[in-house]
C-alpha cells in the first residue's frame, strides 16, 4: 500500500469515526452493520483480522471486523431471570433497557412496549407496577417523570434467578438506605 492510499484511508476513518461519534450506539450497530452489507467483501470470511504469514509470523490486519451483537435478546433474557411477579418483570425490563438499549431513563410505555416485544405475559396495571418497583427501590427517580435502575435493583436483577441471593441483596441495600436516613436526622 503506498503512503497516499494510507493517508487517505486513515482521512476517510477519521471522517467516518467522527460522524459515527453523533450517533447513539444502537444506531452505530445498525450503520456498521448496513455498511458491512452494502460494501463489497466487508463482511467476507477469507479476511482475517490478524493474519499468519509464509513463515509463521503475524502480520498486520488487513481487515477489521467488529465484533457481532452477543447480548441476548429481550425474550431470552426474560427466560433466563424468570422473574415470579409484574413487579420484578418490570425491573428485568428496566434492567434489559439499560444494559441492552442504551436506554439510562425509561417510563412505563417503554417497559410496557418492550414487555410485549419479550413475549411475556401483559402486566395487569404497569403504571402500579412500575411505582411498587419504585418503592422497593429497583428503581430511582429520572428527569421529566422517568425511572432509572438503582444500584441494589442492578444486583437484585444480576442475581436472578438465584431468589434467596437476590432477596439478600435487597433486604441489605434497604437497610443500608434505612441507615442512612437515621443518621441525617
């Protein structure tokens, strides 16, 4: 490769990267993803990153391909955490947005909407369900009326579906909470 085709690629990445900086990183998936589809051998299996020569020694990728999406899908990690009561499905939900979508603050609409995309069963009220999560402490206040995932609602959703570590969890994060009250009074 000659220093002008080097100095020109280099320019195109960085034009790309800065233009992908913009974008939220779900739709920057879905743009790699789309380029990877659209440009010819961007995607062909002969282009290894790292590649062995002649000799046996490495040489410099030729190629980079990123890495495919492995997170589960909002069904198979519903089916993994098995959640028992509305109340714990919407914090799976709420976990699932924030962990998997990028999504830091999120309303009822949200877990309601990605309730039905997971195949579960329809909460009976989502908008109590959602407060009683609130009250537990799965989640906290957001901006604008959202909910965000707390820490200890983090751990409880982490721990499932091992119910007797994850009702630990819970029983130490509220008292901790319980503790820190008493002591500003």
């Amino acid at each position: 490769m000659s220093e002008t085709d080097y100095e020109t690629e280099l320019k195109t990445l960085q034009k790309v990267l800065a233009i992908l900086s913009d974008v939220a990183p779900a739709a920057r998936n879905r743009i790699m993803r789309a380029i990877s589809a659209f440009v010819p051998g961007a995607n062909s299996e002969d282009e290894s990153p790292v590649r062995n020569d002649e000799s046996g020694g490495r040489r410099s990728p030729k190629v980079l391909k990123f890495s495919e999406d492995r997170s589960p899908t909002s069904k198979e990690f519903m089916m993994t955490k098995r959640p028992q009561t509305d109340v714990e499905r919407v914090a799976c939900l709420g976990y699932y947005l924030t962990h998997y979508r990028d999504t830091d603050e999120f309303k009822t609409t949200d877990l309601v909407a990605l309730n039905l995309e997971a195949g579960q069963p329809k909460i009976g009220n989502a908008t109590q369900a959602t407060d009683n999560a609130f009250k537990t402490g799965y989640f906290i206040q957001g901006s604008r009326g959202s909910k965000k995932m707390s820490a200890v609602g983090e751990q409880f959703i982490q721990a499932l579906p091992d119910r007797d570590t994850a009702r630990g969890i819970m029983r130490e994060g509220l008292n901790l909470s319980r503790s820190r009250r008493r002591k500003r009074k």
